[in-house]
C-alpha cells in the first residue's frame, strides 16, 4: 500500500513540474514519513480530485486548506492557483476545506468534488487574540474589533492607523496634523487622564495634553510607540514604529476595549490594546501582489487675504478713521510700508501663503511574495512610500522591506521567524513638529513686503524655505517564535524579540536665517528592545462538553534609550559643516550632552483560565502581575485581575427553531488595570551632583519633588455589558456595549506650599469617571445570489467623563485656558464669559460707588464703551481681571464619534465610502479670533484678512455679535479679541467623507490573458469634505484639548489613482 | 511524551523565568541616583552635609541678607552721596545707594518693592526705581522663606537617615552628625525667627503637609530643647583644622543656645530669668573649656577671614574655589558696604556711613583701638570706612571674608548681659573687661545696674559694630523703642504689630490656608 501511495505521488509530480508543487510533494512527503501514518493501509484509497469555487461568481479559490477529517485532523494540502485540487484519501473519509474569509465546509469524499465555499460575513468566527492565545469569538466574553487589513488600502497613507478613524466604535481618531509621518490623537473609550501641560509659549493654544495611547502589540511584541522624547509640541525624536508598517503589510488590526480583554496586557494595557498581525504567507502558489498609488495632495482652501494697495487702504482708513492726533500726525508718517507707496520695497502684493502652501505630487510602490504551505510558508514585502507635504520644506520617505517565514517540520513543532527593516525620512522644515509657528507668522506677513529673497525678507522667512532637516528613522525589528506541542492539547510557546530603533533628527540653519550665523544641531536617539516571552497553555475538552482552558506566561522586557544631543551655532560659514564646523567663540556653542537616558528592565507573570460548557456558558478569569526595575524593590507587583462572563443563548434548546437568529450573545466583565504611576525617584527622591562647596563635592537631593513613599498605584476599573446579535444569515449585525469606567488613584504634580522647601510632590488623587455606549451595525440586506453586493455599517459611541478628584482636595486646577473643576467633565475651558457687545455708550454698566464705567484690569487698561465686548463681571467689581472673572465653560472632549463604511460593488465595479463624525464638543477658534486681531495693528508688518460676512459692530445701536474689528485703538485698552472668550468658543461638531473609492477589476479571462491573476484599478478621493456648522478653518485640525491653532499643520485633500496586480 | 516529561518541561520554564527576579529588577542608573541607593556610607552622609552647609550659605549669600537683616535697619547709617570716579560694580550705582536710607528709616516697602513714582520719600523729580534688580541690592529675596525651608528638609532626611543608620558609620560619627543636622536646623530657625518673627516649624523628614506659623519663642524653646542635649556630641574642635569654625561644632552650638535664650529672654518675659541663667551657665562652659580665645585686637581683620579661633561659627565660600558669579555676591558680607578696601586707587567708594552722632556716642573721646579702626569717622562722601574688615584682596578687588554668624566676643557679651540681668555684676564687669582689655580700652569698675547694662550694651555696639548684631540686640532688648539707643525708634504700638520683621512674600499663602503674612507690611 505505502509503495501504492508513492507510486501516486510520482504520478502527480510528473503531471506538474513546477516547483510549487515539487516543495508540496516533498513537504507532504516529510509529513507523511515522519508523523501519524498508522491505518493508512488499513482501509481503501480514493484520489479525490475537483474544483473549488467561491459561491457567486466562477472563480476557483487557490490556497484552500484541504484537511482530513479525523483524530487528529490531517493536512492534505490547498487548492492550485485555479481552484483545482487533487487528493488521496482512505475511503468514507470526510473532508474539510477551509481558507480565511470564507466558511468552512465539511463534505464526504467522492472521486469528484466540485466544493462552493460561502464568504464569510459573521464576526462570530473571527479569531481573536485574549493575551497572545488565539480563540474564537464565541468564546471570548471581553470587546474587541476586528478590522481586516482590506479595509486599510483605500489611501496611501504614511501612518496606517488613521485609518481605523470611523472604523471602531469608541476608538477616537482625530488627524489632528497634515504634517506626514506624524500621528494624530488616538483615544479609546474616552479621556484617562487629566495631565494637561501649560505651553511654554504662554499661549493657551499651545497647551498640550499628554497623550495616552493605547498599547501597541505588533506581530505578538508590545512595542512602544511615541517618540521617547517629547517636550509638549517639540518633539524630537523619530516618526511612531507605526509609521513603519506599509498599509500593504498589515492583515489585521484588532483593537481591545474592555478590560477583560486588556488586562492580559498588564498595565501598558490600561488605555486598551491595539494588535497589529502583519501577512503572512498561507498561498501554496507563490504570489506576488504589486501595488501601486500616484496621489496628489492638494491645500485646503486658504485663508483670503487683502492683498497690495487694498490692504494699504484699509490700513490707512483705520488710522485715519480711529486713530489718535499722533497716531495721524507723526507714527503714519514713520510707517513707510502705509505711506512711501512708491518704494519698491513695500509695493508689492506678495501671496505669502502661496510661498508656503501647494499641490504636490506623490507616489508608492509595494511589492509583497507569499507562498507556502502547510509545513512551510514565506512573505516578502518590499515598500516604497514619499509623499512631499504641502507645506513647503516639509515631506516623508519611506523604505521597507519586511520578511517572515513559519517552518512547522511535524505537528509538534513550528517555528516563526520575523525580520523588518525600515527607514523613513521626515522632514519637518522649520516646525518643530506639530506646531509651524514659523510658517504659520511667514504666511501671515503683510502682502506689502516683498516675496523673500536674501536681501529683502525676514529671518523667520528664509528659515522656513531654507532650513536643512533631516529626520530619518531606523527601525530593525526581529521577532523568532518556537512552539512546541508535546501532547494533544498542550502548547508550550517562547518567543524572542529584538528591536532597535535609531532616529536622528538634523537641523542646518544657513546664517542668513539666523541673524548671520549659521547653526546646527544634532538629535540622536536610540531605544533597543530585548523582549521574551514563554507561554504554557493547555486545552482539555471532556466529551461531557465541558471544555477547559488554561495558560500562563511569563514577560521578559530589557529596554534602553539614550538620547544625544549637540548645537552649535555661530559655524564659520555655510558651506562648512563637518565634523560640525569650526567655532570660533566659545560663547555660541551650545556643546553637546546627554539628553535622556533610560534603562528599564520589566517582568510580569499572568496567567488566564476559560471554561465553557457546550459552548453555550463561557466563563474567563485572568491574573497578571507586572513590576519594572522603576517600581523599586519591596513590592514592586502590581497585580490585573479580571473576570468574563458569556452566554451564547442562540445555543440554548429553546432557541433552536428560530432559524432567523444566527447569534445571540450576552456577555458581562470585569477587569482592573493597575498601573504604578511613580518610579523609585518619585518614591525615594532623586540624588544629584551640586558641584562643589570648598572644593568637596556636594550631593543634595532634588528639591523640585519631594518623595512620596505612600504613592501607590492607579487603578482602573472597569464593567462592560455586551450584546451580540446576528440575524437572517447574518445580514444583520449588531454589537452593542456599554461601560463604565473608574480611573482612581492617577497620579498629578501638585505644587506646594513654600514653606515645604520642595516644590512639587507627585501625589495619586486624580480620579475620573468614563461612562458610555457603543454601537455597531452592519447590514449585507441583499440576498447572497444577488449580482450586487452591498454592505453598510454604522458604529457610534457616546462618551462621558466626569472629574471626581483632585489632588489635595481642591475643586479646581487651571492651567492656561484650560480647567479641571470637580464635578463636571474632565477638561473645561476656562474663559471669559461674552454676552455680546455694546450697542450704546449706555449699555455699559457703572460703578455706582465710583461713577466709572466698567474698566479692564491690568496696567494699561482702558474703560469700556459701545462697541466692545460684554464681558461678565463675575465678581461684580466693574473690573474685569484675569483672576477673578474667567467663567468654567464648556468641554474640549467630544461627546459623540463613530464612522460608517458602504460598499456596493456590482460585477467587476465597486463602489466605497467611508466618514466619520464628531459631535457635541467645544472648540476654541482661535484661527477667527487671530483673524480679528490681525486688524488690530495697522502699523505692523502683518497681513489682513477680510472680514466680509462677520456681524460687527460699527456705529452706536447696531446689535452685533462681534466688536468692532478696525477700530485699533480698542486692542490696548480692553482687548476686544482675546482668544480666551466665550464669543470663539464654537460647536465642533463635524461630519466627514474620509475617503470614496472606484475600483475596477478586470474579467479573470482578460487578466489571465496578460498573465495576471488579478488586477484592480481605483480611484481614490480622500478627505473630500468636512460638514461642520463651525466657522473656523477645519474643526478636526485642532489641538487635543480644542484648540485650533491656526499655525497648525493643514490637512490635504489627496486623490489618488491606484493599481493592484497580483501574479 | 509522558508526564514526567512535562513536569520537567514545567520545571525548566519556572526555573528559566521565575528566579533571581528581585535581582532582575535592580539597574543602576547612571545619571542619577535614587534615594533608595543613597545613603549607603559615610561618604554619601558627608557630601549630603556639605550640600546642606552650601545651601544655607547660597541663601545668605545670594542676596544682601545677613547685613540687611542685621546691620541697615539700625537708624544710623546712611548712603554715601558723592560721586565716585570709576564705577565698576553694581553696588557704586549712586541712584541705588539711597536704599540704605529707606532701610535706616525702616521703609521695607519701598525697599523690597521698589518705590513708585507717587512716592512721598520721591523728591527733586527722582524717579521711580526698585532695588531687587541688582543682585547686590535684592532685598526681595530676603522675604522669601523657601530656601530655608530646603535646608531644613535636607537636615531632616540627613536626620532620619542617619538615624536609621548607615553601613559603616561609627556610633560616635553618627551622633556627631545627628548633632550636627540638629545644630543646622536650629541655626536656620533662628536665623528666621529673627527676620520674619513666628514661623513654620518641623522637623520631620520629607514633611508635605501645610503648617501655620508657630509662635517664635515656642519654635526657639523647641529648637533649645532639641539641641541643648547633642550639643556635646558635637566636638570642641576638628582634627583637620581647616573645619574649625566652618563645621558644627560645640562651641557654636553653646553660641547659639545663648542666642537663643536671650531672644526669648526680650519676649518671654515671665520666664526671663530662667533664660539668664541658662545663657550665663553655657556662657561659663564656653569660657571654661578654653577652647576659643579672644585674638589680638591688631589682627581683627583676620577673624573675619575665618578660621581664627575666635570664630565660633562661619560660612564661608574661599574665593580660591568659588567661581563665575559667586564672587560678585560679597555684598552679603556686612561689612563690604563700609570698608574703602584697597582698591581705593580704582575710584570705588564706600556705600554708607554710620553717623557721626552715632560713633561719638559709642566711643566717645575715650582711647579705644577699635575707634582708631573707623576712618573718616565725620565724612559722608564715600571714604568713610571700617578698616577691621580690610583684608587680602581677591581677583577682583574683594577681600576674601567668610560670613562670621557668631564669634566668641559676642558670647562673652552675651554672658555679661546675662550676668547683668542677674544681678551679678562683679562677674558681667570683668567678661565686659575681657573684650575691654582687648582693645586696649580701660576696664570698667564701679558701674551696677542699670547703667553697667546699658554699658554692656554700648560694648556690643563697639566690639560689633557693622557685623550684622546690633538691629537683633536693639530690637530683642526692646531699646529699639528708645530714642536714646535708635534715632529711628520704633513705637510699641508698630514694634507691637511686628515692625521689627520682614514683610514675606505673599507666595507664602499659595496652597497654605493656615499661613498669616505680617500684618504690618500691608
């Protein structure tokens, strides 16, 4: 018999002699020899040979996993690239074909087997992830979202993860930047945290809330992935390891909610877990896909400006008009630019912002191999991405090339290995990131001044046209995974990871930028990661249906960062650079030193149990205990506890005739995250060097925190009630959640009084509460033999926060604008309060004691009078001053997001949209406000915009909603147009088209005939519009805590043609 | 694949993982270190202590503060008005010097928040102008606590430390600086005290919690009660010479106990005598253990070198290791203001002078070399000058003081007074005679009561005579209320309401609900 079989094989390599094939036979072969071949000969043999087609159309499925029914399973092999298979099999076998995507299908043996295999639309049989081991929905009573890389291709991009904005429900995106290679804010199931960092600007803008970001496992690695050294705004450092991950690479995305789903991440999980799976090979032909975008970025629409001898008019009418007799008189005769219209140097009308916005041109390339079976499989992806942002001097490059292959000799041992490399190039102009304050005060020059050369322009001018940055990263990343299953049912995993990231970021400034000296400066930062893990889990099913589950791991994490940085400035000229020039003054060098350093090592121990009963009663628990070498040594755990609960009631007896119902399920957790919120400096204090006294050294102890040895940990605590429900084949989807969400205990710098001596202590009394509702509907309504296919789905999610506790026990913190009150919602603005203007002289009040009419407070602050702002006098002194009269306004969190996605797709033309929303939330408009201000200064080098279409007040008795804008003098005396008012405060409720795709895919006949598989082209228009009631520019470009800061990088418009071809 | 072999898998996996996991956790920092890592040896206590003996010198030297508290507010001094030639440092400023008037006429306002334009002190259209500016004239730190209070954490976390004990660390060193670090702090109080009247008191390591002000003979009777029994833990001197003075030692701290209690003795009136007694007892163990001498009165100049063995206590930052900025900081040193120094030849001129009603009441007519040391007693443009504080001459011009908080002819003083007060007059006339003698100047006899202290209180104004003593002895002896000591007094109503402090700055309040400023300076 077994010479029998042989003979077959040999019959089968001869008829096709290609390689695919040859690596098939031998793999079998190997498998065969090696492993379970007892009763082979017992029984008959068929040859089962046919075809397998996806249901709905002609076209056979390659790569369909052909399994033998059996204990164990057997592995016969896949589907040819056509769909046909030919297998030897004992006779009154039963055979299983499955392959992702798809619903598997179980049929007997016959001699020809012509198989359907159904898309697979139920959520149901998704796998998911719970703590590195992989189940089935079903099973897993935590929240999560599965996202399917195919629905990450539909634009170029260089960070993949906004395109999950809309995607999630609860998982608020914000592409809060245009500048490529940056991240926007990433917040799941609202704000965690209150650690909001005045600007060093001293602008309220400029404020910065530190983010929280969820917890990033790539390929089975937690990684980190915000730049190391974050100064508010000014990052340094490289581009996010997200970024490095071309969109073509990634087969899912999967993103943890609850905390029984996170809690297995310890700790780092605590503001929710997002798994990104790169592909992997699984096609028994080779593949290679090639993908191809040319997009072309587009501005937005710009601000209008008043250009040349308009804006000269409009200056000299504002002067002549409100001026003062020496406004007139004498300072208009000292402003040339106002009055010697006839030089040459201020006769202009230059479009500055043309200087610095325009279209550009961009284009990526992504080649990916796959292939491989069931004993062997391999992918290559190669990935080309440059995109030059639309704002001048700015732009990123991206290079990357990731490998893995898997190797399973014998079904006890499997071996995955893992090698990424990337660079990407940033160039980030004369920004310093986020903010283009550089660009943003160039582009609002007065159109008078001439366009910038050397001779003529400014400083900040020639910077941001000639500045040299340069701010590559270099991510190598590998990843080895060993398993081994000694007996059925048992896995025993390790796996090993190394990663090291290197970012540089360089910055030549030519001396005719910098007040003739030409400076540079050199960031350099390195961050490597040794991590392993080693997994034990075992599975019994007891044929009483009772099924058990039970795994444990350990976490091993070296990580070190260091970062250096060096300036000087004053080099000897532009052209000499290197090694960084010569300097001659000792006085303008800035020297080079050690920025940041860090050595962290971490260890943590978790361990879940599950249970089921006929899969119909589910039960999780899981325990994880974490400790780094910051948490000090005495009790340095902190321990994750959580417990799931779920109930598949479409499995009861009762709801067995209810062929409508696909799937019923209810599911209830509880978990904590516990996450240490000091280190031992915050705990035992920081002991520094404090040079010498007398020639001894002295060693004092930071003074600028005090220890706190009874800081404990944070803990969140959270409660998700879930319901899944699946109706009529599931053309019916629904997810619906709800959470509640304790954060106690979060640790904030409280200043303290001077008699302490120190000046802050790191204290953990911040409590927040998170409460909210998250739905998700899909709908497929036509039936599945239908020549259209269409589907639609629709997620939201309703958030609320409320702030309980503050340091100390005080009822409000302010910093900048911004507030945080106990009470109300975490992050309230902290504005005066604006009730209009004042039509009439008479509208103003007067102190009745006094006589005086309401007066601004402050050196240099003037009476009002109609045509001002009426600001509330909170305190009822008729003054209006800073401290007493700012009112707790509003909320700079959104209440409502979510997104919805349809495809229609009809033969071989598809259709795509996708948007998401924003609702209920306040921003600042700062960008009308600084458009306002801009009329302030008539003599100033400053642009003006017009101003048609705002209410204004210009003559006593008019009702309107904005001062009067051209009377100058006022901005003095009572500063109608501080940003920090009520009168900007706007609805920045948005509704977004994120992006509209047609595709065409060519008759499989057509391509065939070319030699191709498959080949899809699209079109692609992305960001296409914005529906907001809000004034401003776009009330998405704003910062994390609502600010719009009109020196913010723009958001292109991108449409894009596209190409996929698939050998 | 049997059973046993998954035990010994499971064992390899634990043994791999779960071992030395503790060990695992401890990394070394190499930029800094944590408190759990410090205090591992005699080193780590030393240099803590140094940096604890360098902060209390930054705070006193960083602004014009031991003058300024001690010296300015007296009522007898005044700016020098002539114009100097060359003016190369910020202190010659002409315009800045009438701070010292503001001071002599105690107008801390107009010293500390500059003066405004509507101004009554304001004439001959001079303009608005503040003093904090200048490092030389920054009052304004003066009224800010926040830098003693750092001292004062940092002896309490020395305290606790070395209280919890230290590998390594001899039981007699660890009393010694157990003493020591009691001795910082009650030195630091007391400086407080003096300049800002009641003040928080604590003395618990890394204390965060907000405290009100505490009456200031209670903070002193605390501060007694903790040194008086370490203080002879502390040695009467240091086998390496160059520590004498500048450490803890016991004769700085019998100086400082007798300082105390004769505060107290000015305010607490019922139980004065008491205070008398204890200052005369240490006064005598003090002059007992023959540990400090008075030195010839030729070489005044050097005690304020320091290092003699009249020196009881010093701070002191020699020029020869202070660098940058540090050495412009010599207007903190009380007698910079008035000594010409050598480098008369650059045009620099004295900032003040004391009066001359105010001299010829203190010496008279009488032979006195200490009246011989004051030059130009009578001129008021800038060469009137204090040769005692002439001495070597640093890089840039600047004698190379140390800063001289007690030195053994004040205790003397002090047991004088306090022998006085007793009654015993035999014993307060011959200590008055020891410093007497020094001077060259004839002893005193036959003088009792009254007059003997009041003429022990002159012999303070003429052996200490612009060291940073004599507004502390006007105002603890309540003389600042007469007329015939001050030609500034105060009345008993302001001296009442504490115009004898500082104001302090209203930050004070900031996340303190129990904090009170003084009243008066409102």
């Amino acid at each position: 018999m077994k010479m029998n079989k042989s003979m077959q094989l040999k019959n089968q390599l001869l008829s096709g002699l290609d390689f695919t094939q040859m690596k098939i036979f031998f793999s079998v072969l190997t498998f065969i020899l090696l492993f379970s071949v007892k009763d082979l000969s017992a029984q008959g043999t068929l040859i089962v040979s046919g075809i397998v087609k996806e249901k709905g159309t002609d076209v056979g499925l390659p790569g369909v996993n052909i399994t033998l029914k059996g204990s164990p399973d057997r592995a016969l092999g896949s589907t040819k690239a056509n769909g046909s298979f030919t297998v030897t099999v004992p006779a009154n076998s039963r055979l299983k074909f499955s392959i992702i995507g798809f619903e598997t299908r179980e049929v007997n043996a016959a001699k020809t087997l012509n198989v359907v295999l159904n898309p697979d639309v139920s959520t149901l049989n998704d796998l998911v992830i719970r703590g590195f081991v992989t189940k089935t929905r079903d099973l897993s009573s935590g929240s999560s979202v599965k996202i399917s890389g195919d629905d990450l291709q539909q634009v170029p991009v260089s960070n993949a993860e906004q395109l999950l904005q809309g995607k999630v429900a609860g998982l608020n995106i914000q592409v809060n930047t245009g500048a490529p290679g940056f991240r926007g804010s990433v917040l799941l199931r609202g704000l965690s945290n209150v650690d909001v960092n005045a600007s060093s600007t001293g602008n309220d803008a400029d404020a910065f809330l530190s983010p929280t970001s969820p917890l990033y496992v790539i390929d089975g690695v937690p990684t980190d992935v915000d730049p190391a050294t974050a100064d508010s705004f000014n990052s340094f450092g490289g581009a996010s390891p997200l970024s490095l991950i071309p969109q073509e690479d990634i087969a899912n995305i999967e993103v943890l909610k609850d905390a029984q789903a996170t809690s297995l991440y310890g700790s780092r999980g605590a503001y929710g877990v997002i798994l990104i799976t790169t592909r992997r090979g699984m096609s028994a032909i080779p593949r290679l896909r090639y993908t191809t975008n040319f997009f072309i970025s587009t501005p937005p629409k710009l601000r209008a400006t008043i250009g040349g001898k308009a804006e000269r008019d409009l200056k000299l009418q504002q002067v002549l008009q409100y001026g003062s007799f020496r406004d007139i008189n004498s300072l208009l005769n000292s402003t040339a630019a106002l009055v010697d219209s006839l030089n040459p140097y201020y006769s202009n009308s230059t479009n500055w912002q043309d200087i610095y916005y325009g279209t550009t041109y961009n284009q990526t390339h992504n080649i990916g191999v796959e292939g491989g079976d069931k004993s062997f499989n391999y992918k290559t992806n190669f990935g080309y991405y440059k995109e030059t942002g639309i704002q001048v001097n700015t732009g990123v490059t991206r290079f990357t090339l990731s490998n893995n292959f898997e190797y399973k000799p014998s079904s006890k041992i499997s071996l995955f290995a893992l090698v990424n490399g990337s660079i990407m190039d940033r160039k980030k102009g004369n920004g310093v990131g986020l903010l283009n304050t550089g660009v943003a005060r160039s582009a609002a020059a007065s159109s008078l001044l001439p366009g910038p050369s050397l001779f003529l322009a400014s400083n900040d001018a020639l910077a941001n046209l000639n500045v040299d940055n340069s701010n590559p990263t270099k991510n190598l990343k590998t990843n080895l995974e060993f398993t081994y299953y000694p007996i059925p049912g048992l896995t025993l995993r390790t796996t090993g990871s190394y990663d090291i990231v290197n970012s540089v970021d360089y910055t030549f400034t030519p001396a005719i930028a910098n007040t003739q000296q030409a400076a540079i400066q050199y960031f350099n930062d390195t961050r490597k990661t040794l991590y392993n893990r080693n997994l034990i889990s075992f599975t019994k099913s007891l044929k009483s249906g009772h099924d058990f589950t039970i795994f444990g791991f350990n976490e091993v994490y070296f990580k070190k960062y260091q970062a250096n940085d060096l300036k000087q400035v004053g080099l000897s000229s532009d052209y000499y650079l290197g090694p960084f020039g010569f300097v001659s003054g000792a006085s303008s060098t800035r020297g080079a030193g050690l920025r940041a350093y860090s050595n962290l090592r971490a260890v943590s121990f978790a361990g879940s149990f599950s249970y089921n009963y006929k899969r119909k009663y589910v039960f999780d628990a899981s325990y994880r205990m974490d400790a780094t070498s910051f948490s000090g040594v005495d009790d340095p755990y902190t321990r994750s506890p959580s417990v799931g609960l779920r109930w598949n009631m479409e499995r009861e007896n009762f709801f067995s005739d209810w062929k409508w119902l696909a799937y019923s399920a209810l599911r209830l957790t509880w978990g904590k995250n516990i996450t240490p919120t000091g280190n031992i400096f915050t705990v035992y204090g920081t002991y520094n060097p404090n040079g010498t006294y007398n020639g001894q050294s002295r060693i004092t102890i930071d003074q600028a925190l005090l220890p706190n040895k009874n800081l404990g940990s944070a803990e969140g605590t959270t409660y998700n009630l879930g319901y899944d429900l699946g109706l009529f084949n599931n053309k019916i989807q629904l997810t619906f959640e709800s959470y509640y969400r304790a954060v106690d205990r979060q640790a904030r710098t409280l200043a303290l009084p001077n008699m302490v001596g120190f000046d802050n202590v790191l204290s953990n009394e911040v409590s927040i509460r998170n409460w909210g509702n998250e739905i998700s509907l899909t709908l497929r309504p036509l039936p599945l033999n239908s020549k259209v296919n269409w589907s639609f789905t629709i997620n939201g999610a309703m958030n609320r926060d409320m702030l309980t506790r503050l340091p100390g026990g005080v009822q409000q913190i302010v910093i900048g604008g911004t507030v945080l009150r106990v009470g109300r919602n975490a992050l309230s603005n902290y504005i005066y309060e604006n009730t209009g203007v004042y039509a009439n002289q008479s509208n103003v009040p007067v102190n009745p004691v006094t006589g005086l009419p309401l007066r601004q407070g402050g050196s240099g602050g003037g009476y009002f009078q109609a045509g001002d702002p009426i600001f509330v006098d909170r305190n009822g002194d008729y003054i209006i001053n800073d401290q007493d009269d700012r009112s707790v306004i509003g909320n700079s969190q959104p209440i409502y997001t979510g997104g919805f996605a349809t495809t229609v797709s009809y033969k071989n033309f598809s259709l795509s949209v996708n948007g998401s929303f924003t609702i209920d939330r306040d921003i600042m408009n700062t960008a009308i406000a600084e458009r306002l201000v801009m009329t302030g200064n008539p003599f100033g080098t400053q642009a003006v915009l017009p101003l048609t279409g705002l209410d204004f007040w210009t003559k006593p008795g008019d009702i309107a909603k904005y001062p009067n804008p051209y009377n100058y003098t006022r901005a003095v005396l009572v500063a109608p147009f501080r940003t920090n008012q009520s009168l900007f405060m706007e609805d920045g409720s948005y509704f977004k088209i994120n992006a509209v795709t047609v595709g065409y895919t060519l008759p499989k006949e057509l391509a065939n005939k070319l030699r191709l598989n498959n080949l899809r082209i699209y079109l692609t228009g992305d960001n296409l519009a914005t529906f907001s009631r809000y004034s401003g520019p776009n009330p998405e470009n704003v910062t994390a805590l609502g600010f719009d800061n009109s020196g913010g990088y723009p958001l292109a418009r991108r449409y894009t043609v596209g190409l996929n071809l698939e050998l | 694949m049997n059973i046993k072999n998954i035990r010994f898998y499971l064992i390899l996996v634990l043994v791999l993982t779960g071992t030395g996991c503790k060990k695992f956790l401890e990394v070394e920092s190499i930029e800094r270190f944590s408190g759990n890592r410090y205090w591992k040896t005699g080193a780590d206590v030393e240099a803590f202590t140094i940096d604890i003996y360098a902060r209390l010198w930054d705070k006193l030297s960083n602004s014009c503060f031991w003058p300024a508290a001690g010296e300015f507010r007296l009522g007898e001094i005044r700016s020098n008005t002539a114009v100097a030639g060359v003016t190369s440092f910020q202190s010659n400023d002409q315009n800045r010097r009438v701070v010292y008037d503001y001071l002599a006429k105690n107008d801390m306002k107009a010293v500390v928040y500059g003066i405004a334009a509507n101004s009554p002190w304001l004439t001959n259209g001079s303009s608005p102008r503040t003093f904090n500016t200048i490092l030389a004239f920054n009052f304004v730190a003066n009224t800010n606590w926040t830098d003693f209070y750092r001292v004062i954490q940092e002896v309490n976390i020395m305290y606790d430390e070395v209280n919890k004990g230290i590998p390594g660390l001899s039981d007699s060193d660890k009393q010694r600086y157990l003493a020591e670090a009691v001795f910082i702090r009650c030195l630091t109080y007391f400086i407080m005290v003096r300049i800002y009247g009641d003040v928080a008191y604590y003395t618990d390591a890394n204390h965060s919690t907000p405290l009100g002000r505490e009456k200031f003979v209670s903070v002193l009777n605390k501060c007694i009660a903790e040194l008086e029994p370490v203080k002879n833990n502390l040695p009467w001197k240091y086998e390496d010479p160059a520590l004498n003075g500048v450490r803890a030692n016991r004769g700085g701290a019998i100086s400082l106990l007798m300082n105390m209690y004769m505060w107290n003795a000015g305010f607490d009136e019922a139980n004065k005598s008491g205070y008398y007694e204890k200052t005369a007892a240490l006064g005598n163990e003090l002059i007992q253990s023959n540990q400090h001498t008075l030195i010839p009165i030729e070489e005044t100049s050097r005690i304020f070198l320091g290092g003699t063995s009249e020196s009881l206590i010093e701070l002191k930052e020699s020029s020869a290791f202070a660098s940058g900025s540090n050495l412009f900081y010599k207007s903190a040193f009380p007698g910079e203001p008035v000594v010409l120094t050598k480098h008369e030849e650059n045009g620099t001129t004295t900032h003040l002078h004391y009066k001359k009603a105010y001299i010829d009441f203190l010496f008279g007519s009488v032979s006195d070399y200490r009246a011989d040391m004051i030059q130009n007693r009578d001129q008021e443009n800038g060469r009137f000058a204090l040769s005692k504080f002439e001495g070597p001459v640093s890089v840039l011009g600047f004698p190379d003081w140390g800063l001289i908080l007690f030195r053994y002819a004040d205790a003397v003083l002090l047991q004088a007074e306090a022998l006085a007060n007793l009654g015993r007059d035999g014993e307060a006339t011959a200590m008055v005679n020891m410093v007497r003698m020094r001077a060259n100047a004839t002893a005193l006899s036959g003088l009792v009561g009254q007059d003997l202290k009041d003429e022990i209180f002159k012999e303070r104004g003429r052996e200490l005579l612009g060291e940073g003593y004599r507004f502390f002895d006007l105002v603890r002896t309540r003389r600042i209320l007469d007329p015939k000591w001050s030609s500034n007094p105060l009345s008993i109503d302001q001296f009442n309401r504490g115009a004898w402090t500082w104001p302090i700055d209203p930050a004070a309040r900031d996340r303190n609900p129990f904090m009170t400023l003084n009243d008066y300076w409102f």
